[in-house]
C-alpha cells in the first residue's frame, strides 16, 4: 500500500483536516451520471482552509530537500505554487497538448475511455532534482503515473505525490509505479441537506 | 500610476527570467512564456511579492483568476493578502450552478464561467492574469463579477502587451502590470 492519509499520518485529530473536508462541496452526477464530483473551489473560498492545505503540504515537503513541485492543470495550479513558493522550489506546470509553447516531452495515458497526454517543457526539471508532483484529487491514478513517467524520464526523482483528496486504494487499482502518495482527505459524501 | 513609477529593481530580473518563443501558437505572434519565470525561485516570488504588497491591506475579498495561468499567480496573492481566490473557467469545468460570459476571439467566441455564489454583492475584487494582451478576456472577467454586484478594483497582470491596446479596452477600470513588453 503506497497511500498515506494525513490523520494516519503524523495528523491524527488534526482539526484542519476536518476543516478541509468540511469545505469541500461535492456535485453530484458531474460531469456524468453515477459521479460524485469532490469540487474543491469551495476550498478556495475558505481562505483559513486553503491556507491550512497548503500550510500541511508544506511543513511536510520543506525539509525533504524537494527543488521541483509539478502541478497537472489546471486543479493542480491551484495548489502547487503556493507550496513550491514556500519550500523554495521551482513550479513546474504539467499540461494538456499544445498548451506549453517551445519543446515538450510528452507522456499518455489512459483514461476511462480513450487516452488523453501530458507534456512537460526541455530543460525545466534537471537530472537528480527532487520531485514532488501536486493535484487536487487522485482516482485511478493515471494522470499522476504519467506525471511520474514525465519526470522519470530526464531524471529527476519523484519523491511523492500530494493530493488534497484520495480514496482508499481498491486493491491494485491505483497505478503510481510504488510511489508515495500522501493525501489530506478521503472524499465527501453527500449528506441529506 | 498604472505601472511601477520608478522601477521598482526586482522588475528587472522579473523581465529577464520570462522567455518569449517566437511563432507560438502561430507565425507572427511572439509568445511570453512564463514558464521560466515559475523556474526563478526569486523572480517567482518578488513577482508575488509585488502584487502582494500592492494590494494587502485595501480589502479585497476577492481574487479572480482566469484559466488557467491565472490559476498559477492568483492563489499565492489570495492566500498573502487574506482574500478568497475564484477561479474564472472556460465552459463545462466547473461543477454545479454557474454564470457564463461570451467573449470575442479574433475569430468567434469563447466563453467564460463562474460559480454562482462564489462571490457577494458588495466584495472588492481583483483580477489577475499572466498577459493581457487585447483585453478581451478581462474584460469577460470583469462583466462577470459586475453582474453579481463585486465591485472590480484593478486588474493585474504579470506582462502587458501595449500595442494590442488592452488598457484602453478595459475603459474606466484599473490595469496594474509588472512589465510592458514592446
């Protein structure tokens, strides 16, 4: 098991944890039917827990010698640059195609249906920098393990991911290469109200 | 003042870690690429540093980013001056009961999209982009946040495109940039 949750974590009782839960609102059937969708925006609004989730992040990452927070657009800019600014480290934005102008390497990946791709740009992320890659929330892991892959291939070291939210892993189903995952929250259910 | 009065000496080395990619994402256009900016830990931070000192302390409430390199500088000022940061999206990304505002594109239309509720009638807010290049987008932004009764402040961005006469286009509203690139 690769997932560490916060709470289990070194943050037992931690009463930001239960603020950023609290904060996030979940939108039922988006973008389809069946999904629950974990929407952090209202994360955003609550300026003392989005300071929280950065200020978690950091305190975790500031130590460990990490010189490159990459961030998946577009959820991903939301937190990466906060936490990069704080711990010294450069951002890197990892985008959708024929966003990032110049040279790219570029890494697919599968999604439920069909594949989609991720690109990185030459020469933001040096051979032996320590890594860390940042998104809202992880699922399958797909985009996280291309994210892996991207920085793997010029040599960086991926030293975790962080999420603001992740489910418990299905057995076998979350796909990160043996990477630590380190997230704050399991996902919101919708309650009555 | 609309820019710095006198440089303030941190501009210089913002002006110089922004890298521009010629033909991008089209012959003729000269792309400002602040990518490299996001690679300069110092560059990065006074680029904050500048916004931040600009606008702590006038009570905004509100920072609004446009998708999606707005989303990269706007949360950093959110968090430092104590506002909410809003994220302006292109269609069908936000979930739930949104407000949406056409805009011109040099050829057709785009739309931008805001959360119903995600701001107050009353709140002072800013707008932050990295470019502003025609104004067109900004201005989409600024009609959105009008609409729900947010009083805009000022619009901020990193790098400013004066020939394309996006200050002219955003009229009567406050444009605050760090740098102007002829």
């Amino acid at each position: 098991m690769v997932e560490m949750f916060a709470a289990e974590n070194g943050l037992k009782g931690d009463p930001r944890l239960q603020a950023i839960s609290n904060a996030i609102r979940v939108v039922p059937h988006f973008p389809k039917q069946g999904i629950m969708f974990q929407d952090i925006t209202t994360l955003l609004l609550d300026h003392k827990a989005f300071k929280h989730t950065v200020d978690i992040f950091v305190d975790r990452y500031k130590d460990m010698d990490i010189s490159v927070v990459a961030g998946v657009e577009a959820r991903g800019f939301m937190f990466g640059p906060s936490i990069a600014l704080a711990i010294g480290a450069k951002f890197v934005p990892l985008r959708k195609p024929k966003k990032l102008p110049g040279e790219v390497i570029a890494e697919a990946y599968e999604l439920e249906y069909g594949r989609d791709c991720l690109e990185m740009h030459v020469g933001a992320v040096e051979a032996g920098e320590r890594a860390i890659v940042i998104d809202d929330l992880v699922a399958t892991g797909g985009t996280l393990s291309a994210a892996i892959r991207l920085l793997e291939r010029v040599g960086a070291q991926v030293v975790e991911c962080g999420c603001v939210i992740g489910l418990r892993e299905v057995k076998g189903q979350l796909r990160l290469n043996g990477k630590p995952l380190y997230i704050l929250v399991e996902p919101r259910e919708i309650d009555g109200c | 003042m609309a820019t710095q009065d006198e440089q303030d000496p941190r501009i210089s080395k913002i002006s110089s870690a922004i890298r521009v990619i010629p033909n991008f994402p089209k012959p003729g256009i000269m792309f400002q690429d602040i990518t490299t900016l996001l690679l300069d830990t110092k560059a990065f931070r006074d680029t904050i540093d500048l916004f931040v000192e600009r606008y702590r302390g006038k009570d905004i409430s509100v920072v609004a980013g446009i998708e999606a390199r707005g989303f990269i500088f706007g949360p950093p000022i959110a968090l430092a001056i104590g506002a909410k940061f809003v994220p302006m999206r292109k269609p069908n990304k936000l979930p739930g009961e949104v407000i949406s505002e056409e805009y011109s594109l040099e050829y057709g239309t785009d739309k931008m999209e805001m959360h119903v509720g995600a701001v107050q009638a009353g709140e002072r807010a800013l707008i932050i982009d990295d470019l502003i290049a025609t104004g067109g987008t900004l201005c989409a932004a600024i009609r959105l946040l009008e609409r729900v009764g947010v009083h805009v402040v000022e619009c901020a961005c990193v790098i400013e495109l004066p020939e394309l006469k996006g200050r002219e286009r955003l009229g009567d509203k406050p444009l605050f940039v760090l740098v102007s690139s002829t």
